[in-house]
C-alpha cells in the first residue's frame, strides 16, 4: 500500500507525523505523495478538508484516515496516541471503507462558455460583503423565492455540523444522500420575505442562485474563497464523486455529535 501524509504545521502534529512515518517503513509501507493508495491526514478536520481539496484528481481509487492532534473530528477517527493501533489494521486491512455524498458546484460567469466546476466535501455559500445580496433561488427550474441577506449556504451531509450549522442548519446524518439550503441573515419584514429556515433537497433535485447584482460576491468551497463578478448563475447538486474512508473501526455518528457540542459536562448541569 502506498501512503500519502498530510499534516498541518503545529508542533504536535509535526511529531506525529515524524513518529508514523517510523512506524510505517518499519511495517514495509512506501510513502508516496504523487500517487497514492490512502491518504493519512493529521491535524484536524481542517487538515482533511485540504488533502481532500489537494486530492480531489485522485477520489475513485484513494481512502482518507484522519488523525486528530486535538479533540475527535468529524472526519477523524484516530487520535494522535493511537498510532500503533493504526499501523496495525492498515497492516490487516482488506479494503474496508465508507464513504460520503459530495456537493459538486458549477459556476457560470457573463461572457465565459465554459462553466466553472469544484466539489465540496463541506459546503459552498455565496456572501456580498458590500451590501445586500439579491438573488433568485431555483429548485430545480423552478423559482423558490427571492432571496435577500447576507448569502446563502449549500452543504453536504457531513458539512452539515461546520458552517451550515453557525447558520441554523440541521445537522444531517451522512448516510444520507442530499444537500442543505441555509440562510445567512436574510432579511425579513412586511416588503420582504424568503422561507427563513433550511431546506434539504431530494438526492434528484438541484439547487440554482442566480444573482440580480452580479458583482462584489464572495464564493466559498470549503476553506477556499475567492471574490467573484460577473456571476450569472451557481447550479449545487449532489456530485458523482464521493470521497471515501478506510474504515476499520465505527464510531456513532450522534456520539461525534454529542462529543463534538454537547459534551458530558453540560449534559448532567443544572
Ligand atoms: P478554520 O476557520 O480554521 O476552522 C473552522 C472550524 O471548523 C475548525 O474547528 C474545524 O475543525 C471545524 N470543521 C471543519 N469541518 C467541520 C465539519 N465538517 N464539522 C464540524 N466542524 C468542522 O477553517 P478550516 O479548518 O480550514 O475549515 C474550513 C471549514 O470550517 C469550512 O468548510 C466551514 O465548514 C468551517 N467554518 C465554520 C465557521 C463557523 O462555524 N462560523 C466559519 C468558518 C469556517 P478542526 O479544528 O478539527 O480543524
């Protein structure tokens, strides 16, 4: 098996990696970043959403393990004191693995042919930071609402618990296959009105923005943004591609959540 490392650059997870490096050449693995078998990343979800994003030519026929060098992720299933554990099942894996929806993101701009095309392992959204945005919302071809806010955000079932859920969103379990509408402070008052909670489509429905002013957006695709004009039209569905994850022990999807904003402590106050 051929393994590729990526760590964020805090002084733990910089050991880490040193440490199961050692670990894997001793266990005959080769490390191999152009083209590898498995992706370990460590850091955090963070970390993983960048190896992803560096990653992405490769989703048919790579895994992702994360390491988390703080707190249990929702990407990451093995903490930084469990490397061994780790060497060991990649030793006895048989190709056990899971694996998630994607959001697949198509931008088209004024003047330009081709659309341009990303995935979101998280979420996407679009924001105007100078003034309100204005935009038309289309399920499928069909027109919602007119949309007026902050932005507007679409993410995946396992994005569900980032950015989706600062804005409101529902947290959804990723064994399901569909995407989340989520307003950024929409404006509501008796001339204006938009639905003002979160949506979630069918895995067969798409999702459409089309910006009344075209100009001053900021596009977000997970941790990448970038400041857009000329927009006519964003299209979010559910991509082909999925990303997929050794999996060689379970965790419960709501005990992740639990750990992640409950927490036992503030389960048992009064
Ligand atoms: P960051 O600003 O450095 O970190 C944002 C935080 O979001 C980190 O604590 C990260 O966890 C956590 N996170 C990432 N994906 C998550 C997921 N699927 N579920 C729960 N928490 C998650 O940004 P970053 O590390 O490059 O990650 C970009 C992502 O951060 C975006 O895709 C967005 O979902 C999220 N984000 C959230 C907010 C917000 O809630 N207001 C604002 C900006 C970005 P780790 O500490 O484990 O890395």
């Amino acid at each position: 098996m051929k393994i590729a490392i990526v760590h964020n650059n805090n002084e733990k997870s910089l050991a880490v990696t040193e440490e199961l490096k050692l670990l894997l050449i001793k266990n005959n693995f080769s490390i191999d970043k152009r083209n590898p078998d498995l992706i370990i990343t460590i850091g955090g979800d963070g970390t993983l959403l960048s190896a992803f994003h560096r990653y992405a030519h490769l989703l048919d026929s790579v895994r992702f393990v994360g390491i988390h060098t703080g707190h249990l992720g929702f990407y990451t299933d093995w903490r930084d004191y469990e490397l061994p554990e780790l060497v060991a099942s990649l030793v006895n894996d048989k190709g056990e693995s899971i694996s998630y929806p994607l959001l697949d993101v198509r931008v088209t701009f004024q003047g330009r042919k081709e659309s341009s095309h990303f995935l979101a392992l998280n979420e996407s959204t679009m924001k105007r930071v100078d003034g309100t945005m204005v935009c038309d919302v289309f399920v499928k071809d069909e027109l919602f609402e007119r949309f007026r806010g902050d932005g507007l955000c679409v993410s995946t079932p396992t994005g569900s618990t980032g950015y989706n859920k600062s804005v409101g969103g529902a947290i959804i379990h990723p064994r399901l296959e569909a995407i989340q509408l989520a307003e950024i402070a929409s404006i509501n008052n008796r001339v204006f009105r938009t639905l003002s909670s979160p949506m979630i489509v069918a895995p067969d429905e798409w999702i459409r923005i089309k910006p009344i002013t075209t100009d001053g957006f900021i596009l977000t695709v997970d941790q990448l943004s970038s400041s857009e004009k000329n927009i006519v039209e964003l299209q979010y569905r559910i991509a082909n591609e999925r990303i997929h994850f050794a999996r060689y022990r379970h965790t419960h999807f709501w005990s992740r959540v639990e750990d992640a904003f409950i927490g036992a402590k503030n389960k048992y106050e009064v």
